[in-house]
C-alpha cells in the first residue's frame, strides 16, 4: 500500500497513538465500515454554490481525497476518472475533495487528468480531520444510507475501486 503522509507526527504522539486502546473522543480517527458518514459542506471547485452530504442522501457515494503533490493521487486519477465515467450511469456520484490547496492547484489537477465529477476545497483541512485524513490518498465510500461502505487509507488499484463502488450500488 502506497500513501504520503499528510502531517508530520512528533515520534512521542505518534508512540502515544499507538498505545491508546482507542482514538480519544475529541479526535477524528479513520472511519470504519459502518459508521455514519461525517456531515459536510464544501465549496466547488470552478462553480457556485456548495455541496453537503446531506443533499447527495441516498445515493452512492466515492470520495476521494488528494492532492496534486501526491505520487499515488496522480498515478491513481486516470483509473478513478475512468471508473466514474462507467458507474455514474449506475447512479454512482464521486467526488473529489482537495485537501488544503489553493483553487488554482486544485485546478491544474483537474484539468491535467479531465476530471469530469464535482471537486471540493477543503481549504482548511475541516473535512479531511473529521475524516480521519492523516496521509493521502484517502477514499471513502458511503451506501445509500449515509453509512460508511469502504474506507482506504492508501492507493487503490482499479479493481479494488471497482469492488467497492459495485458494494455501494448495490446496497
């Protein structure tokens, strides 16, 4: 498994993360299959408005979280975008979400790689902390009932997206 850190972690918390028996309430940690996806409500990227959680209820969801620095965010991106262009007729709604990068940057990611779905700012970071985005690339899917399906710290390979996509469809 592939992923770059996002955040450096002094060796004494990270010790300290280890050893706890469980991530402490105040804290977002990674999210785990069956868990209620986190509420949120993003800016665009190149359009008016926002997008909530709330307004894509019932419906499957992918997001994806990257960074255009992100090694295995750029090698994964053609496989992602290929992937939402087959099961968006399905009704799969992906999503992108751009953790703490100018527009500008988001931008160029997008149009490098013809992204055709919906990018988010998280301009600073809110979304991906309650997410548990501690490296990237992060991709979470949700089922129609707003319940985390799949969650992956780490590249996925296309089949592997495949699958989970086909998980939430299918529920």
């Amino acid at each position: 498994m592939r992923f770059v850190v996002k955040r450096l972690i002094p060796a004494g918390l990270m010790l300290a993360m280890l050893l706890a028996p469980a991530w402490p309430a105040s804290a977002a940690g990674p999210l785990h299959s069956g868990d209620t996806a986190p509420a949120f409500s993003l800016q665009r990227l190149g359009a008016p408005g926002s997008v909530s959680l709330t307004s894509l209820h019932g419906k499957p969801i992918y997001l994806n979280f990257f960074a255009t620095w992100c090694g295995p965010c750029n090698d994964e991106a053609p496989s992602v975008v290929s992937l939402e262009k087959t099961y968006r007729p399905r009704g799969l709604v992906a999503i992108g979400v751009n953790e703490q990068e100018s527009a500008a940057k988001a931008k160029s990611f997008v149009d490098k790689y013809h992204i055709p779905f919906t990018v988010l700012l998280d301009s600073d970071g809110k979304m991906g902390g309650d997410y548990g985005v501690i490296a990237m690339p992060v991709h979470v899917f949700i089922d129609r009932k707003g319940k985390v399906s799949t969650y992956r710290l780490g590249e996925m390979n296309p089949s592997e997206i495949e699958a989970a996509i086909k998980k939430i469809l299918s529920s």
